[in-house]
C-alpha cells in the first residue's frame, strides 16, 4: 500500500473547466456541503478568460490544479455536437433520473443534460483521469421504428502524461508468452510495484506538458456517447412492432392485414407438377 493520500481542502478555484462544475441533479447546489469538489464563480471566470480562447463553445476543458480531486461539470448534448441524439423524449427521461441543466448553460438551457464526474489522481509525472458520464439519448426503436431513450453510464480514464505518448511496438494484451506462458498477467511495472495505468488504452493517453495549463477531453466524452449508440433500443418492454406486411405501428394502430397466413409450397414452382401431368394425360 502507497502512502495515505494527504487530505486536500476545498477551495474555490475558477476556470478549472470552462464551464461551471457544479452538480447537475440540483437547481440550488450548495457550495458551502461539498469538500474536495472545485466551484467556480461563473462571471470570475469569464473575465480571467478574455485572454485564453476556447476551443469552442461547450469544450470541456480540464484545468491543471493540484489542490482539486474531484470535478463536477455540465453541460448538453446539443454544446458538445451530439444535438441529432437530443429530443423531448431523452429531456423528459433525463429528467426523471435528476439530470438538470444548469443556468451557467445559457446557450442550450433546455437542452439534454450531460453529467460528467471526474477523479482526478496524481502520480510522479502522470495525471489520470477517472469518471463517468450520465446523459440519455434518442435512438430508434428495434421493434417499432419510434423514438426510444437510451440511458447512458459510461465510466472512463485518462492518463495525461508530461512526456510525448509513443505508440508502443507491441500491444499488450493482458498475456505472458515464452516459459510463463500459463501465468497469468500481473499488472506489475519495471520497478516490480503494480501499474493500474497498464489496462488504459493507446487512445486514451494524452500529451499534457508541464508548461501547460488545460486540455480539452471533449472528444473523449463524445466518443463514449457515440459507443452508446446501438440498434437493439426498445421504446418499451411491451412494444408491438409494426406489421411487415402493411407498416402499420402496432402500438398507435390497428393493422387492417389479413391475419390468414399464406400456406407455402414446399416444392415451388414444380409443386403442382404432378397435377398438371395427369390432366394432360
């Protein structure tokens, strides 16, 4: 076991992410209850950021800071691109899970909210990145063609790194080959110690160098929603379908289709052969 993790104090720091971190299941978020977690004064922000350009509107940003290890932020599907995934239906199920939308969001106030947690963990010249991302998007239904809510909790880390990430000549899987080849993989770096930073992917590793403030992780949060995307949605459990003959939406219709089905020939074309040879005869 490392060292005990030294107890970080709260403290108020803006531009952490540029936006607001505030918890996106409450309109009166309290400040003054949450230890450990970064608030932000919203117009303090805006003013020290005049100097710094935003990638573009909505990014999510991280912002280097040693005495922050948990991040909350907000923002919508609409502010990151993913607009096409935004309907009523996905609103009103975010909704009902305490997913809101808050007023530093002024842009896209009724927009689908999308929850980003973050844990942040520091080690030598590394930060990693865990969290996860609660949203819910609009796809269509397998059965019946309609609109369907999907709900979305996808976790995900990051390691930023303060040397240049290489693409490394062999991809480890997760097994030994040669005379240990029925060991099991166990984690352990160079130095013998165990390496939890073994399982996260090439693509997730990200250039962060010390001279540098933010780095926006906005392509790794669209990603995950995107990874989401399925065609086995269900609108509801008890869905109908639609008839294959007519189209028909079962669940809002009637299908006015005979229900007699037609009895198939199991010889085709050459199933009434016979018949046809006997009247010639």
């Amino acid at each position: 076991m490392t060292e005990s993790i030294q107890t970080i104090f709260r403290k108020k720091v803006p531009n952490v992410l540029r936006s607001t971190a505030l918890d996106c299941t409450k309109h009166d978020y309290d400040h003054s209850n949450s230890e450990n977690t970064v608030s932000l004064d919203f117009e303090d922000q805006e003013k020290e950021e005049e100097d710094t350009g935003c990638p573009w509107e909505g990014a999510v940003i991280y912002k280097r800071n040693s005495s922050i290890s948990h991040i909350e932020y907000c923002t919508t599907l609409e502010r990151l691109g993913l607009g096409s995934l935004s309907t009523e239906l996905s609103k009103s199920r975010a909704s009902a899970m305490g997913l809101r939308v808050t007023k530093a969001v002024k842009d896209y106030p009724f927009g689908t909210p999308v929850q980003v947690s973050v844990d942040v963990m520091r080690k030598k010249q590394k930060l990693r990145l865990d969290g996860i991302v609660k949203t819910v998007i609009t796809l269509g239904c397998n059965s019946c063609g309609g609109p369907a809510a999907q709900s979305i909790f996808s976790d995900f880390s990051l390691l930023l790194t303060e040397e240049p990430v290489e693409e490394p000549d062999i991809i480890n899987l997760g097994t030994i080959h040669g005379d240990n080849k029925s060991r099991p993989y166990s984690g352990l770096g160079d130095d013998g110690e165990e390496d939890d930073d073994a399982s996260i992917d090439f693509e997730d590793r990200l250039y962060f160098p010390p001279g540098e403030k933010e780095i926006d992780i906005s392509k790794h949060i669209r990603d995950l929603v995107h990874l989401e995307i399925n065609i086995k949605a269900i609108c509801d459990p008890n869905c109908k379908g639609f008839c294959f003959k007519c189209g028909a939406n079962l669940n809002t219709s009637r299908c006015t289709c005979s229900k007699q089905e037609v009895k198939k020939s199991s010889y085709g074309p050459l199933g009434n052969l016979k018949q046809q040879m006997q009247a010639r005869q």
